[in-house]
C-alpha cells in the first residue's frame, strides 16, 4: 500500500498531476531508496488508508501518455496527509482551575530590579575577587 501512496505523492508533485510510466518509475525508486524517513512516513500514511486501491477508487487514471492523478485523489492524498487530532482526556484550560491573580499583573517580570541584581552581583564578585588576589599577596 505504501507504494501506492508514493504514487499518488509523485504524481501531485508533478506539473498538471500527469507523469510518464518511465518518469514515475525512475522517481518512485529514488523516493524508496531515498531512507528510512520515507518509508516510515509512507507507512504511517498507508495504515491511514487500508486496502487502498489507487485505480479503481478512481484517484489514478492510466492513459496512453501515463498515469494522472485526479482531482479526487489530491483530495484524498490531503485528507490522509492531515493531522489527527487525537481526543484529550483533559481540558486544554479549565478556568476554574486557574490561579486567581492578586495584585495587578502578578506574572510579569521587572526587568529593571533584573538588571539592577545583575548588576550588584557583577559589583560582588569583582570585589570577591579582589579580596582574594590582596589576600593572596599578603601571604608570607
């Protein structure tokens, strides 16, 4: 299934969703020797669709030119290529859960006070370390 699936991707790439047997051979075995990244994704995209048959649900024609992808088949390869959204267990925010702010705007930072410690932590370790470098002069 999943090269079917590889199909369908390289056809959509393709200008007009039409490719040549050739053309759609030679690319469908670089994607596949391409790693295990597709493969995987191939593969995860494929148990999206069991049983899938690309020519007779009609995603695929096959003409004298090559294979063409239909617009049916775009809307099908979208609509496994989407996300699912897996249901939570729990609320994503529970308002009656959340902390009651007291005073105004208890979550923000002043970066005046930040830079103001910075500052006098700066101010201590150089006096730390000129203590340390006299002290270590004066040791006989």
């Amino acid at each position: 299934m999943s090269f079917q699936i590889t199909v369908l991707k390289v056809l959509a790439g393709h200008p007009e969703g039409r490719a040549s047997v050739a053309d759609l051979t030679r690319y469908v075995a670089v994607l596949s020797c391409s790693g295990a990244d597709w493969s995987e994704r191939m593969k995860r995209l494929a148990a999206r669709a069991p049983g899938l048959d690309i020519f007779s649900s009609g995603y695929v024609l096959r003409e004298d030119s090559g294979w063409l992808i239909t617009d049916v088949g775009r809307r099908f390869l979208a609509s496994i290529e989407t996300p699912v959204m897996e249901a939570r267990l729990e609320p994503v925010f529970d308002a009656s859960a959340a902390p009651v702010a007291v005073g105004p705007h208890t979550n923000v930072i002043h970066l005046s006070e930040h830079e103001f410690t910075r500052r006098r932590r700066a101010a201590q370790n150089a006096t730390e370390e000129q203590i340390g470098e006299t002290a270590w002069r004066q040791v006989p």
